[in-house]
C-alpha cells in the first residue's frame, strides 16, 4: 500500500511553497519600504488618480446639472457665458451648458476612453509581443519593421486619420475614440513587451529552465510573463496619462466624441479659444486644469513607481551611524 | 624581509554604515602595516569587509559611511582629512586597481585623454608632449603599444583593459597601490600576466602592494605576508609561507583544507555562512562555525596575541592565558548548525 | 570582446539602407488607409456636387479604375520623383503646399526644439546633479506639469494673459498683413528672409508672432527632456568609470561635468529623434491655436473637405520627413558615441 502524501504543513520548514499572494506582495514591497520623497510621491499621484476615478463614476450624483443642460428645471436658461457664480461655480459657455458639470461629467469620458483604449491597445500588443519576442524568426522582424515604422510616425496624425475614417463608418462615439487611441499605443506594449521578453530570455535562470527541459509554454507562462507582467503597471499608468492627452487633441481637433454624446475637455477648450480674445478665461481655465492635474497625478503615479520599484535608480534610504566608543586592548 | 619604516599604518579602523536595520560594521576594529615595497594579501570570504576597508584607506566610502581609528601614510593620518587633501593624494601617492576592468573607463573619452586628466590633474603644469610622454612609457610597460593610444576602451579586451586601469593607476608612480580583486573578473592566462606585471612593480619600483582577494592561490603566489579577514576582523595575519604551513586560527586552517588541488580526494566546506554584519554574533565572531571553540568564545571578543614575532592572532586558543575566566577553556556545546541566513 | 571602430560614412551607407524597408512600409500603410475610405477620392470629395458621369470622367483620367496592384506602384513612383499630385478642392499643386506651409511648420518645430532642449538640458542636469533637493523636486514637477498640460491650453493661456490682458504679443498668425505683403518671401522661412533681405520691421514682427507658439510648443517638448537628463545623470554618477576617475584624484567638479553630465547627455540626440513625432504633432495643435498656417493646419482643412489626394500627400511627405530625420540623428549619434559605429 503507497504511503499517504505528506501535507504541506509536516514538510520541512526549509522548503518554502511559492504562493501567489506572495507575488503581489514581494512585488509592491519597494512601495511600502520607500520613504520620504519617492514615497510621497507615489501616494499623491494615487491620491489625484482616485479622485478623479470617484468623480467619473459618481458624476451623475456630484454634477450639479447635466452635461448639455442648458436651463433650469422650470424652464428658464442659463445666462450665456457667465462668470462663476454662485449657482455656476465655474462659470456657463457659450451654449449656456455649467462648465463645472461638464469638466464633473469629462472625467468619466476621459477614463472610459482611456480605459477601452488601455485594453485594445494590450489585448493586441501584450500577445503580439510575448510571440514575437519568444519565437523570434521572420514573424518577429516582420512585426518589428511595422511596428518600428507606426512608431516614428507622428502619433496624432494616425490618430486623426483613424479616427476620421472610423467616424464615418461607425460615428464619433466613445468607442471610435478608444480604438483611434489604440492604434496609436499598440505599436509601442508590442515594442517594450518585446524588448522586455527578449531581455529575460537572456537571464539565466530561463536558460536553466530550458535546460531543465520546461516547455515553451510554462517559460512563457511562468517565466517570462510574470517578469514583463512586473512592468506593466508602470508602463499602463504612464500610457494612460498620454492616452488622455491624446483624446483631448483629438477633441480639441474636432475629431472627438460627438458633443451630444458626452463632455470632452479638449473639446470644450477648442471652444474656449474664441473667448480668449474677449476675456472669457473661465471657459478654457477650467477644462484645462481638470486635464493637467489627471495627467500629472497619473503621471507621478507611474513615475513615483518607477522610481521605487527600479532597482537600479532606487535610493536606498541612509541612516546616521552612531559609533560607541572602542573598548580598551588590555584588561587593567 | 625589507627592513623599513611601514609606509601604511592602521590601527583601529572601523567603517560602520547606516541602513534601516541598523549600522552594519564592515569594518569592525581592524590593524596592520604595510611596509615599502611589500606586497599584503587581504583574504577572505564575499561580504567579510575587505573591499570596503580598500575603499576606506583612500577615502572612497559612499554617503553615510563613517570612519574610525587611525590610519597613517608615511607618517601623516588621515582619517579626518577634508576631502580635497585625500583627493590630491590618490594618484600620486597611493593608486587602486578596482575589479570590473570593462566598466572602469569612461567610453566616450580615448585612452590618451584619461592618462592626459590624470596627469594634469596633478601635474597642471607638465607640457603635453611630457605628459604624452609618461603615458606611452606607463603603458608601454604593460604591453600596450603606442598606436592604440588614442583609440576607445571599448576596442580593447578585458584583459587589456585592466592593464590599462593598471597603467593609469601606475603613470604618477605612487608608492602604495591598492588592488581590490584586480584579476577576479579575468581568465586564468590573464589572470598570470597581471600577476606577473604586479610582481614587476615591486621589483622595480619597490612600490607597496596591498591585494585584495578571496582567491588564495593567489595570495600563495604573490604575497610577501597575509591577512584573514573574517566578518570585519583581522583574524590572523602573518607572513605567507608561514601561515600556509601552519596556520594559527581555526577558519584560516578551515580555508586551506578547502582548497581544491590535485592531492584533493575530498570535499570540505566550512558549515554554515558568514553572519550578518548589522548584528555580529556576540564574543568571536567565528565561534558558531569553529570547531574548536572554547566557552570563552562565546562571551568574550579574542585579543589580539602574538605566538611569534610576526605573526599576530585573535583567537582564545592561542591565549592569553591569565584573561580567560576559569572553566573558560571547555569546549562549547553547539545545538548543531542551524541554517543560517544569508549574510 | 574588443571592436574596430567603424568608420562614420560606412555607417551612414547601411544606415541609409536599412531605412529603405521602413519607408515602404509607412507608404504602403498611407496608400491603403487613403483607399480604406468609403469610396475613391473623386467621390469622396467631390460626390454630389458634380453629376455622376463627370465624376465617372475625372475617376478614369485620374486612373481609380485600374487594378490596385497598378495604382499602387504609380504612386510609390511618384513619390519617389517627389510628384504629390494635385488638391482635388481648391487644384493647388500640392508641392506647393507643402513648401509653403511646410516652411511655416518648419520654422515653428526649428524654434520650438531649441527651447525644448535648452530648457529640458539645464533644467534636468541641475535637477539630477543636486537629487532630493529643491531645486530637484522643483524640476521634475516643473517637467511633469508642464507636459501633462496640453500645448492648446498653454496656447489659451498666452493668448489671455499675453495677448489680451496685457497686449504684449499678438494671439495669430506669422505675420501682420502689411508687413508680409512687403517682406520678400525667398524660402518662406520669414525670419531667414527677414534677415537675408535686410528687413528688420519684418523680422521684429516676424519674431514677436513666433515667441508664444514656439514657447508653448518648446516647453511641453522641453519637459520629456528633462526627465530623461535628469535620469541620465543619476545613472551615470553611479557608474563605475566615475568611481574609478574619483579614485585618481581627479576634482568632483570635472568628474561631474566631464564624466557624469557629457556621458548623460548622449541619448540627448537620440531623444530629439523620438520625440520629433510628439513635436509634429504638437505642431498641428499649436497650429490651431494660433491660426498658424503650417501643413498641419492645412491637413485638418484638406481632410474636413474629404481632400484625400491632399491628405495623402501631406501624409506621405510626412512620412518621408520622418524617415529622413531619424535617419540624421542616428548619424549624428554615431558621431558623438563611438560605441554605436558598426
């Protein structure tokens, strides 16, 4: 009769089991280890980044009227371009719409889009860049050569064009926009996730793998994965800060979401300039401030983790030495 | 043995520094000398301290390190000297040969410019034919010819590229030369044509060697005396020949018997692993590994002693004898080795 | 391990090759999107307003009836002779578009660089030199803020305190009217012509039109430079070379700039390429925004008017520009590492 299996819990101590969670743990353990600047930053970029979160998917409850209202309840409109005031705090455009509502209803627009555009962009890139990376060969220099060319290429302009022609086919709505963003971005998850994978192919602990006879499905899987998984999130926070840059140029551009369908800050700030020349500043201030403080609170998000996690920039904190005194040589 | 003054001078240094587990103390307490034109092998294990006390001596420690002690170059200390004094004196006092001769030089200047900094520096007012002059002999003695003057290190290969750190480290003729783990990194041909170039120096120039390694046939070759280190102590020190026919403390009799050799029919390791620097254990530092400890080792740290003349020792085996508490000689129980963390 | 350094002109002959295959692949991609759109060109922009059988003529002269395969290798012919065709709205030989508002969009992105880097040098060498100080946190902010803000909302902001609160400078175009009706116009690069004919009321106007687009485009392309120096510069003190310079006596202060900063500064070029695509397109929203008339304006015009022929043209120049310009840098990178020589 074959002896019962040993459980887990009676094995030697030494033979540790590698867990998930501990992944995630180890992972983000240079986050909870940093201290001073580097760790403030990364706690206000998450800060910023949250709040607007929270303001996207709450902005039916936290506007103050919708985005394309532009008169009361009882019927009466709103004064066209009025300064902030009381019942407007950041002031009414020139369609009489709340400028306060539409930069409370442009943050869902602006996460949504770059959300989608986030998971197009990886769902085509991520893979394509795992394969090419691995297998190398034809396949890889062929990709490379496409995706090396659309990455030169100045990215708005693809942008615009894509999203012209997608509009007239399927109308200017979140989705077009997504998917303009994507074709942008998909080039570049392919190129850092290839480098990436063909930079840990390298390290010898996947050579000891193959040696020790892995299938190229558990090196990929295992290995190679959970290393370039490592760098995703840095790359995706970075990514979306420009993903959000880029909706707003096509918005501002006119290339955009249709108006009736949501707010867009590029959009109201192409809007804006004509009032520049009268003095209008709130029209234009607003929307644009709503864009620096995303962009920069996910930029130093991304940023502050790349400065914690990277080994290699990574200060390590120094403490003040304090020596005691030498003992004496001899014994009195 | 030459008869002379030491030219270096070290009593007591500590180099202690801070990380958020506490001080780690690579420098625990350490003294010895190096006389003109001898040539001191520094041995010891990965993580023992001995690359930081290179470091220490000239003055190269990062931020938050913080040194102690003595340490005299031909007479003048200079533990507490401003920066600037220790920088006007590396180069044409006391030169370093580091490990990594691939990364070591900058790879967009030519060799001739990093021999015309080096000069300069020193010598603002040497002519630039002179200080041309003095690289090509600097290099020309370590096999370089003049035509590769002025090309980029990247064209050179490892080997030669340490005998060119060796040349630039050389080209002010200090008289003391450190070299931390100078052929570590190289193959073993190679490896024999720095050791000989080393050996040269010595011989013409009498200039005093500190050399640092972990590769004892190294030291068996090259060495005039030795030095263990072990956990940021000098645990012994004597002169080559001696300490390798009978060694005095237990982890240098360990180290030897490790060595691999033809005559080897067995392996043999040390058990266990060196500590962890932020916290030593208490007394001697090897006692949880030596085979020889003493209840005394446990409690108390070994003086330093000297059961001949140039050798000097720290450990309770070799006394003395009227400081050990009674019972103190019995031999210690261990409990078996545990695993140790790594260092 | 050791290399021959190779010489600059064999690697500006393989270099230049290598970008061949690059070239036709942006060609290609630009050809089918033009043909993706809904119908020919002739359709596209003219349907409706001409009878069907007129249209039917023009898609025949034009040759939208031959196989694809034929149309295609026509226009990788043309490109090469550098032939764009005509607009098909307003009939302009888009040559001729292309070199004058080209040189509008030249002078501006020209400008525009030399503030970038400028600013994003200093700035990022200072911050990484002094880590963890002021003036380092101040940096880096400073770049993060100013890249997160986009280049149309810096252009309202000038043109509300600039332009009109203050009425310093003025919120359009490249030049006053008067002015640019007297200004001999020789390579469409009006502060070059300014100078070279001698006309300083024309480069003083000239200039004061250039000052917010370039300053608004330069900084937000100055930021990405300062990260990136400043990440360099922390790197290369770190490195072993700097180490080994320290331990040769040699003064912090020429291991700081001759070592550290010279070495951080490399990629500088390389940089400027990559970011050359952020600089273009940040060149048609700066455009935009002050009515400045480059090829990026006249893109937005040409494709709202379903001009494909004109879109396809600016975009295949584009295309070639880019191809042209990284082509440069990598030379001019060889040039200063020589590491990277083959």
């Amino acid at each position: 009769m074959a002896a019962p299996p040993v459980p887990r819990s009676e094995m030697s101590p030494s033979v540790e089991v590698p867990r998930r969670v501990g992944f995630v743990r180890r992972t983000f353990a240079p986050v909870a280890q940093a201290r001073g600047i580097p760790r403030a930053i990364v706690w206000i970029g998450a800060g910023i980044t949250a709040m607007f979160i929270l303001l996207a998917i709450f902005a039916p409850v936290v506007a103050p009227y919708h985005f394309n209202q532009y008169r009361t309840g009882d019927g009466e409109r709103f004064v066209k371009q009025e300064a902030p005031s009381a019942e407007h705090p950041f002031g009414t455009n020139v369609m009489s719409t709340d400028v306060m509502s539409r930069v409370i209803y442009g943050s869902r627009t602006a996460i949504e889009v770059v959300l989608l555009s986030l998971a197009f962009a990886l769902a085509i890139g991520l893979p394509l860049g795992l394969v090419s990376g691995y297998f190398r060969g034809k396949l890889d220099r062929a990709l490379v050569l496409v995706m090396d060319s659309m990455i030169a290429f100045p990215y708005l302009l693809i942008a615009i064009v894509v999203a012209f022609l997608l509009s007239e086919a399927i109308g200017r709505g979140v989705i077009t926009a997504a998917l303009a963003i994507s074709v942008t971005y998909t080039p570049f998850y392919f190129r850092v996730v290839r480098n990436h994978v063909i930079s840990v192919q390298e390290e010898p602990y996947v050579e000891a793998a193959r040696a020790l006879g892995a299938r190229p499905r558990t090196i990929i899987g295992r290995y190679v994965f959970q290393n370039v998984i490592q760098n995703v999130p840095v790359i995706a926070t970075l990514n979306a800060a420009d993903a959000i840059l880029t909706l707003a140029a096509l918005g501002f551009l006119g290339y955009g979401i249709q108006p009736t369908e949501a707010a867009e800050w590029g959009y109201d700030i192409q809007r804006a300039i004509a009032d520049a020349g009268a003095g209008i500043w709130w029209t234009g201030l607003f929307p644009g401030l709503a864009i620096v403080l995303l962009v920069t609170g996910l930029t130093l998000l991304g940023e502050g983790l790349n400065d914690v996690m990277n080994p290699v920039i990574r200060k390590r904190p120094i403490r003040r030495v304090e020596m005691p005194p030498l003992p004496a040589l001899e014994e009195p | 043995m030459i008869p002379s003054d030491p030219i270096l001078s070290v009593r007591r240094m500590r180099v202690w520094y801070g990380t958020e587990r506490g001080p780690v103390r690579a420098v625990d307490d350490v003294s010895f000398e190096i006389r003109t034109g001898e040539t001191l092998g520094l041995v010891g294990e990965s993580g023992c301290g001995k690359s930081t006390l290179g470091r220490g001596l000239m003055g190269l420690l990062p931020e938050g390190a913080v040194v102690d002690g003595s340490v005299r170059f031909q007479g003048q200390e200079l533990v507490g000297q401003p920066r600037k004094v220790l920088r006007s004196m590396r180069g044409p006092q006391i030169g370093m040969i580091f490990q990594e001769p691939m990364t070591r030089l900058n790879p967009l200047m030519r060799i001739e410019d990093h021999f015309l900094e080096t000069l300069r520096t020193h010598e603002p007012d040497l002519s630039q034919d002179e200080a041309r002059k003095r690289s090509l002999e600097a290099l020309g003695r370590m096999g370089i010819p003049p035509t590769r003057f002025r090309q980029y290190p990247h064209e050179f290969s490892g080997g030669m590229r340490q005998r060119i750190m060796i040349a630039l480290g050389l080209v002010l003729q200090p008289k003391l030369v450190i070299a931390d783990e100078p052929t570590t990194s190289l193959d073993v041909l190679v490896e024999a044509q720095i050791l000989g170039i080393l050996a040269d120096l010595k011989a013409n120039f009498d200039t005093a060697l500190l050399l640092i390694t972990h590769n004892l046939g190294i030291v068996a070759e090259s060495c005039d005396r030795v030095a263990v280190m072990y956990a940021g102590k000098i645990v012994e020190q004597a002169e080559t020949h001696e300490l390798f026919r009978s060694p005095a403390h237990p982890y240098t009799r360990e180290l030897l018997a490790s060595i691999i050799s033809l005559h080897t029919t067995g392996l043999r390791s040390i058990p266990g692993a060196p500590p962890d620097l932020t916290d030593p254990p208490p007394g001697c530092r090897f006692h949880p590994r030596c085979p020889d400890a003493m209840l005394v080792c446990r409690d108390r740290d070994p003086l330093p002693t000297r059961p001949e003349p140039s050798r000097e020792v720290r450990c309770w085996l070799h006394g003395p004898d009227r400081v050990i508490p009674e019972g103190g000689r019995r031999p210690l129980e261990r409990e078996g080795v545990a695993l140790a963390d790594e260092a | 391990m050791a290399r021959q350094t190779g010489s600059l002109r064999a690697y500006f002959l393989t270099r230049l090759l290598l970008a061949v295959p690059n070239l036709l692949i942006l060609l290609t991609i630009v050809f089918l999107l033009m043909r993706v759109a809904p119908g020919d060109p002739i359709s596209a922009a003219l349907g409706g307003r001409l009878p069907q059988e007129e249209l039917d003529r023009r898609r025949h002269e034009a040759g939208y009836d031959r196989p694809i395969v034929v149309q295609y290798l026509e226009f990788l012919g043309n490109t090469l002779t550098l032939d764009f065709g005509t607009t098909l709205t307003d009939n302009r030989a888009l040559t001729s578009v292309i070199v004058q508002n080209g040189a509008a969009t030249l002078e501006l992105t020209f400008f525009a660089m030399v503030v970038a880097v400028t600013v994003g040098v200093i700035v990022g060498l200072v911050a990484g030199r002094f880590r963890d100080t002021v003036l380092d946190v101040g940096g880096r902010l400073f770049g993060i803020v100013i890249y997160a803000a986009p280049v149309f909302f810096l252009g309202f902001l000038a043109q509300l305190t600039f332009g009109k609160w203050l009425g310093l400078l003025p919120t359009s175009g490249r030049a006053d009217p008067v002015v640019q009706f007297d200004l001999d116009t020789k390579t469409n690069l009006f502060v070059l012509d300014s100078i070279i004919t001698g006309n300083w009321t024309a480069l003083w106007d000239v200039t004061r039109h250039l000052v917010m687009p370039v300053l608004t485009l330069g900084l937000v392309i100055g930021g990405v430079f300062i990260r990136l120096i400043r990440v360099n510069v922390l790197q290369t003190l770190k490195g072993d070379y700097v180490e080994a310079a320290r331990a040769r006596g040699v003064p912090e202060r020429k291991v700081v700039f001759r070592h550290a900063f010279r070495n951080a500064l490399v990629p500088v070029v390389t940089v400027m390429g990559l970011q050359f695509a952020v600089l273009l397109s940040g060149a048609v929203l700066t455009e935009q925004t002050f009515n400045w008339p480059g090829l990026g304006a006249e893109l937005v015009r040409y494709l709202n008017n379903r001009d494909y022929i004109a879109v396809q043209g600016i975009i295949t120049f584009t295309g070639l520009v880019v191809v042209f310009a990284s082509l440069m840098i990598d030379v001019v990178t060889a040039w200063i590492d020589p590491r990277v020589r083959y």
